[in-house]
C-alpha cells in the first residue's frame, strides 16, 4: 500500500523557483500512484516576485496549505531570519502532519525537522541539491570558520538518520565525506516531458512578440545564481554581432551582468516566464545554456538542464569537461561543452560552429528530447522515489 508523504516546501508554485516547480510535478505524480500527498509551504516571494495564492488548495490531488514566511532579503542576517522562520514554523507543522517526510536542502536547517522528528519514529528522505558548506567555500562566498562549521554540523545531522537523494555521484562522493553513516542514493532531477515539448521557434509567442524569430538566438533562463559563470559569455557577444543572447530571470549576478552589457544591443533581459509558460519560452531560441563554476561541478547540478532538453534544444554547456553536467551532455551527443568559462573568444568560436551547421544541431536538439524520454521524464522519478518511500 502507498504511503502518505508530507513535502516541506520552501517555495511552490505561482512561486518561480525551480525546486518549487520540481517538487509539485513530483507530488502529482505521487498521488497519481496512489499517495495522500501533502505539501506543507509558504506564500509566494521567491526573489521579489509577488503572486497571490490561496492558503489551502487542491492541486492535481495534492492538498497545499501555505503560511506567511519573511522574504529573507541579500543579508545574510535576514536569510538566517527566514531559514528560522521556515525550520521553526515546519517543525510543528510536520509534527501534525503524518507520513514520511519529504525535504529539499535549502534552507540546510530544514532537514532539522526530519533528523528531529526521526527520533519519534518519522522517516525522513533528505533531497540534497547543493553541498554546503563545501559549496560556498568553493565559490568563495565563504570562509571556514564558525558560520561554515555551524553548516557543516547541520548537514551532519540531516545526513545521519534519513535518506538522502543526491543529484549527481560526485555529490554522493561528498554527502558521504560529511556523513559516514549516510544512506545515499543517486537520483536525478526530472521535467515534465508532457507540457514541455520540442517547437519550432517561429511558433513561440515569446520569439515572435519579442523580435527573436529571426536573429540566431542564445538562451540563458533561470536564476542568475553565484553558481554561473555569465561574464564570458555575456562579453563574447561583443564577437557576435549578428547573433543574440536572452538573458531570462533574476538571481544575484542579475545587476552586475546587466552593467556589463550596457554597451551591447545584442544582449537583452527578460523577467521570469510564468510557469505555465516556460515551454514556450524555451522555444524561443537556437541554442540554450547551461553554466556551472569550476569547483562546484561535485557539489550541485543545475535544474534547467532537463526542461532545455525537454525542449529539444542544443546545450552550450559551460563548466569543466569532466564534470558530470559536460559528461551528460556530451554522451548524448546533444551539445557543445566549453570549459574556459571566462574566455569570450572561446565561447564565440564554439557558438559559431553551432551557428554555422543547421543539421548538426537539429540532430542536438533530437538526441537532447530522446535522453528526457529516456531518462529524465518525471513519471520515471515518480516511480522511484515512490519505491523508496514505500520501502521506509
């Protein structure tokens, strides 16, 4: 018999953060295999974004119940404020809220409620789509010392008595470094293979009511996180004239990489698509990228990955050649991968072999659709993280 499952859920949609929209295709699909599912999460407001949502929904057979939670803001005095709020707040909730748990990494501290809740008998799986601390010292958003080790400490914890998913073997590599004792298993994200499909670009309302039908179109959509390298990509447009790149979303590199093409009309900004339309504006480009810095290659994988694929799109992919996003798309054969992130001429010359054969990237763009089919559909998640909830 299927279990019941409770999801801890920062954001959901009308929200726009990709965990959000992950999270929902999955509990859908859970209840259409037979779950009670229940997600417990909090008003929009990922990333200034503002959308009104009721505080108790139905939604595909999933019964949503949202609480206010504080926006948290840059500082790192108002992010540690709402991870507060949210662990605190989702504690009592899930305490009365039955069936396994269900918890994504970020904020670290809500794994708590699992590890917690474990010692009365609750079984927890921990979804771990970053590595921290490891990560933010990686990137040098932070130094070792007290606020990295108090991270390191909560990771444990998450880690010890749960189950854990991670999204790629180098991240189980480092969830295991953190915690001997940690069951670990591989899974990676999903898309909904259904409502995101392969069209032409002339077909896109967002191609068509924004000018890009006709130039050849580079795409970056998501979060412009520290995780991105965009400044080489976002200068080698000054070696590209004819040829455009579409900036869409919000993210912390959002400002500084808008300065840095201040001087470039080829280079344009867009806000968030709604969710409902994201298929379409996938499609409206050539080309879409993927960016992830050297260093974090074993401690995250970026979720847009497999809505580009989804939309038969090629990858310029920018991040080592061993890393396991380059390893995926290259086993493929559904795009370029470029490892000097911040050379400009570089990534210009590899766009330019993109630009300059048609076949090979209609072939791209076919091989990229096939792996979602094959791999990365969300009914194929669906069916796995369903055994395993049913085997706790």
């Amino acid at each position: 018999m299927a279990k019941r499952v409770t999801i801890l859920l920062p954001y959901h949609p009308p929200d726009v953060a990709a965990d959000g929209q992950l999270f929902s295709l999955l509990a859908r699909e859970l209840f259409k295999l037979g779950h009670s599912v229940r997600v417990l999460t909090w008003s929009p407001r990922y990333q200034g974004v503002s959308a009104k949502a009721p505080g108790r929904e139905t939604v595909d057979g999933v019964d949503v119940r949202r609480l206010w939670a504080p926006h948290g803001g840059k500082s790192l005095l108002g992010r540690a404020f709402a991870a507060w709020w949210i662990t605190k707040l989702s504690f009592w909730r899930a305490l009365f809220s039955g069936g396994v748990l269900l918890i994504p990494s970020s904020p670290p501290t809500l794994g708590l409620v699992g590890w917690w809740l474990s010692w009365i008998g609750r079984r927890y799986v921990y979804v771990l789509h970053d590595v921290h601390p490891e990560l933010g010292i990686s990137l040098k958003r932070m130094k070792p010392g007290l606020v990295a080790g108090l991270l390191r400490f909560i990771q444990r914890r998450n880690l010890a008595r749960g189950q854990t998913i991670t999204l790629t073997e180098g991240m189980k590599e480092a969830a295991l470094t953190l915690q001997r004792k940690a069951h670990v298993e591989v899974l990676p994200n999903w898309v909904d293979a259904t409502t995101i499909q392969p069209k032409p670009k002339g077909e896109s309302e967002f191609a068509t009511a924004n000018g890009l039908v006709q130039p050849f179109v580079i795409q970056y959509s998501g979060n412009f996180g520290l995780l991105h390298p965009l400044a080489g990509l976002t200068n080698a447009m000054t070696e590209l004239p004819e040829t455009v790149l579409a900036y869409i979303g919000r993210g912390a590199k959002l400002e500084a990489t808008k300065l840095l093409a201040k001087h470039m009309p080829n280079v344009r900004f867009f806000d968030y698509q709604p969710f409902d339309q994201l298929a379409d504006s996938l499609a409206a480009c050539d080309v879409a990228v993927v960016a992830l810095e050297p260093g974090a290659d074993r401690l995250a994988m970026p979720s847009k990955l497999q809505g580009i694929l989804a939309s038969g799109r090629p990858v310029l992919v920018l991040a080592p050649a061993d890393s396991e996003l380059a390893r995926i798309v290259t086993t493929a054969d559904c795009g370029i991968v470029v490892e000097e992130t911040g050379d400009p001429l570089a990534i210009a010359r590899a766009i330019r072999k993109l630009q300059g054969d048609p076949a090979r990237l209609k072939t791209m763009g076919e091989n990229a659709r096939a792996m979602v089919e094959n791999s990365f559909a969300v009914e194929h998640a669906a069916e796995r993280y369903s055994s395993l909830i049913n085997s706790l």
